[in-house]
C-alpha cells in the first residue's frame, strides 16, 4: 500500500474502506452466527419442554400403577378411593399424550414414531382400569390382583419405559446440541477476533472503532453462550449496542433465563419424584405389614373377627388375657399313627390336608376359633375372643358336621388295615385366653380346665362318636343321651360323658 502512487488520503480512504468491507464481512458473520443461536436455542427449548411431557407422562404412569396396586387390599364390592385415583390418572394419561401429540403436530416438529406407539398404549389403560373396577364391585381380591398383574402393570410399565427412552433421546440429542453450540460460538468468535486484527492492522483507526463496536459485544455474548453450555444458566451477556449485536445478547440472555427456568423446574420435579418414591416406599410398607398382620389373624380367627381386629387398629384390646367361660371342641383322628406307618408320607399328607378342607369351612361357617392345629388333630374355640351366642349347640352342630363330612373327604385314602376315623371331644368351662409367642410370631390360646378336659374326651371318643362333658350337656339340654363315666387323666374323680342320641 506505501509503494502505490496515490495520496494519503486515497490510502487512508482504500483503509477505511477495507475496514469498512472486513465490518460488513464481519456483520454478515454475525448475523450467521446469530441465526444458528437462535436456532439452537429454540430446539433447546422444545427439548426441554418435550422431556417434560415425557416426565409428565412416566409419573403420571407411576401414579396409576400405584393405586392400582393399592386398590388389591381394599374391601370386596366396592370401588375405593386408590381405585377411582387409578382410573383418574389412566383417563389423564390418555388425554396427556393425545394434547402432547396435538401440540407436536400443530407446531410441525418431527413426530418420533415412538410417540404413536405410546399413545396406542396408553388408550388401552382406560378399559384395564374400567375391568378392576367391574372386577371389585363383583366382588374379590384375587381377580383384581391378577388384573393388575396381567394387564395394568405390563400397560403402565410398557409407557414408563417407552415414555422413560424416548425422555433419555432427546436429552442425548439437546446435550450435543448444546456442545455444538458452545463450539460454534467458539468459532464465531476465533473469525469475528481474526477480522478485527485484519481490519486493524489495515487500519488503526477503523480497526479501534471495529474492535470497539464488535469485539466487545462478540466476546460478552460467547461467555453468556459458553457459561450456559457448561450449565451456568444465570451469567448474562451485558452489550449497550442497539444493534444485531443488542438483538443477539437478548436473545442469548432471553435463552439462558428460560434454559435456567426449566433446569430448575426439571430440578424440583426431581425432587418432588424423589419425595412421592419416599412417600410410597413407606406406604406400601405399611400396607405390607397390615396385610401380613390380617393374615396371621386369619389363621386362627374367623373371617369377620379379623377384620374387625384390623379395623381397630394397634389399639385393640379383643385379644388381650382374659379369663372367661368358653366351649373348647378337641378332634383327633383314630388309627393314625398306625396309618402314617403304613402309607407314603405324601398320602399321609394328603389325607391330614384333606380332613382339614373338609373341616375349615365348617369352623369358619359355626363361628369357631381356629385355635390351632396339632397334626392329626384340631382345636376350635366359641366365644372366644368374641362372645357368641349358644357356643355349646355351634360346638355340637359343628361336631356333627364334621362327622358327617369325614368319611367322603378320607374315602379315597382309607385302604385295608389302613383306616382312619374321627373322634371329638366337648367341654365347656373357664379358660385363660390370651396371646401366646414372640415379636412376630403370636398364636391366640386358651389355657385352662376346658380345654384340658375336651382333649381328654377326646382321648376317650370311639371312631365317629362325640363326648360331650356334663356343663356342655346342661347347656344343650336335650337330644344327648349318657355315655357312661370315664377315669380321665388330670381330672379329679369319674366324669360323666355324653353324646347325641
């Protein structure tokens, strides 16, 4: 440029006007870069809010599932609240997913074929949340339980995991955008500082305004840019300017303030998902140890008594010690140590399971407590631990129940020499009742005369007889007739017996 035979002026003008070409290259690399930032920020956006939807619809799921769940121990025929939550949240879903699928739609963005096969699934909640509702208003927890185990689980977990991946996509897809949009802000800024020091070196002048009037803005937007690449959504790009290079840092600044808000909100429904795992960890928990304390109290109670137990809560006081007069019903099989000797162990087995199916329902059907079982025998209380009327006819109707029933149920086993029968014994009399056992192991018992005195005749019962002692005979009054005075070990002096005519 010195060598050229031209003045000054002319050079200093060519300068300017080199300069002044380098600011328009470099404006038109700006606006490059501002459009690709823009971009960027917009699909950041939309990623966002598409993780949302997807996390919406994962926790929407999760809720469903948990009150299905829930719904399994609530009383037969009738649809409580975990039921009706249940199918709220199903019928959301689906409303959920159809807006969502709308919405990416009207705003054409790409449609991932996924989101059809999420939505066809989740129309298929609504009728499996209507059959458990059918299925307990008809009664029963079994068929709710396989319900949920066949149907809603594998439906609400299928939309988890398909909600769940394609969430884990997107956000694979908007980190690397944001990588490439750090790189390309370095980028930007590496050419728009290399035609600064071009335009300065042609001219000092033009170069300083340039530097002035560029640089500065470019450097402030690539920090703001940079800082919320690595995650640093509240650092702000501060340009005076009036200019793109205004537009630019507000629309930077505009992203970081938004990107910062749905980091944060996507924090706290972190939190709030990790608060409701919490919650539900220990409600399940309790439900779990109120359904395993039900069951243990139906081993030995009847089907109503339980569950007024369970309804009373920690606080009840039915099954503490108490003394008072029962009717103890004592039955043992006859001839079958000789039987046990005789069979394989898996027919003895089945004949002890066979008597004691013939036997349940009857106990259960007479309002007897189961008090335990002793092999090849049983032990069933009335008015205890509940008062009932005339224990003593349950306990003989009962008896002869299972006389009658004995014989079909054993039939099939009874073979040669090999026979088996039934006696029972009767007595009614005071007995100590209480809880008996050990943190996590309580059996329900009666200690006393009665039932030492019903084992007794018991002993004493032929093959398909029943021995009633003189108190349970008084309370019953007539159709029993004298079986004769029997010498029974522990008991003081002859005992008069009785049995049905």
């Amino acid at each position: 440029m010195a060598r050229l035979a031209i003045s000054l002026r002319y050079k200093l003008l060519t300068a300017f006007l080199t300069g002044t070409g380098f600011v328009i290259v470099l404006a038109l690399l700006g606006l490059q870069t501002l459009q690709q930032a823009n971009e960027r920020t917009r699909q950041l956006i939309r990623d966002q809010q598409q993780i949302a939807a997807y996390n919406r619809i994962y926790q929407s799921a999760g809720d469903a599932l948990v009150f299905a769940m829930a719904s399994i121990s609530e009383a037969p025929g009738r649809m409580g609240l975990p039921l009706a939550q249940a199918l709220n949240e199903a019928n959301d879903l689906t409303v959920i997913v159809a807006r969502y699928a709308r919405q990416v739609d009207r705003q054409n963005l790409p449609r991932d074929p996924r989101l059809a096969a999420l939505q066809r699934t989740a129309e298929r909640l609504p009728p499996a949340a209507s059959a458990l509702a059918q299925a307990r208003q008809s009664g029963g927890t079994a068929g709710v339980a396989e319900l949920v185990e066949r149907q809603f689980t594998p439906i609400t977990l299928s939309i988890q995991r398909d909600a769940y991946t394609i969430a884990k996509d997107i956000e694979a897809r908007m980190n690397l955008r944001a990588q490439e949009t750090a790189q390309a802000s370095v980028r930007a800024r590496a050419l728009v500082i290399g035609a600064s020091v071009a335009a300065i070196l042609l001219s000092l002048l033009a170069g300083y305004a340039i530097s002035s009037s560029v640089l500065w803005p470019v450097k402030q937007i690539g920090k703001a840019v940079s800082s919320a690449a690595s995650g640093n959504f509240r650092a702000r790009a501060s340009v005076p300017n009036r200019d793109e290079f205004g537009g630019l840092a507000r629309n930077v600044n505009s992203m970081s303030r938004e990107l910062g808000a749905l980091y944060d909100e996507v924090n706290a429904q972190k939190e709030e998902l990790q608060s409701w795992n919490s919650q539900l960890e220990r409600k399940v928990a309790q439900q779990i140890a109120e359904l395993e304390r039900t069951n243990r109290l139906r081993r030995f109670l009847p089907e109503p008594v339980a569950q007024m137990i369970v309804e009373a809560g920690s606080g009840s006081t039915l099954l503490n010690s108490l003394r008072r007069t029962v009717t103890v019903l004592f039955a043992d099989l006859r001839g079958f140590t000789a039987f046990a000797s005789a069979v394989a162990p898996e027919q003895v087995i089945a004949a002890l399971n066979a008597f004691h199916r013939a036997a349940g329902p009857l106990i259960e059907q007479a309002g007897g407590t189961l008090e335990r079982f002793l092999g090849d025998g049983l032990l069933v209380l009335f008015s205890a631990p509940l008062p009932c009327d005339d224990p003593a006819g349950r306990a003989l109707t009962l008896a002869q129940q299972m006389q009658a029933a004995f014989p079909a149920a054993v039939q099939p086993f009874q073979t040669g020499n090999s026979r088996i029968g039934l006696g029972i014994g009767i007595a009614t009399g005071e007995a100590t009742l209480g809880q008996i056992g050990f943190e996590g192991r309580l059996d329900y018992a009666a200690i006393g005369a009665a039932p030492n005195l019903a084992a007794r005749l018991c002993e004493q019962a032929q093959s398909g007889q029943i021995l009633l002692c003189e108190a349970t005979a008084l309370a019953i009054g007539a159709g029993l007739q004298k079986a004769g005075r029997f010498e029974l070990k522990g008991i003081p002096g002859p005992a008069m017996a009785y049995e049905p005519v």
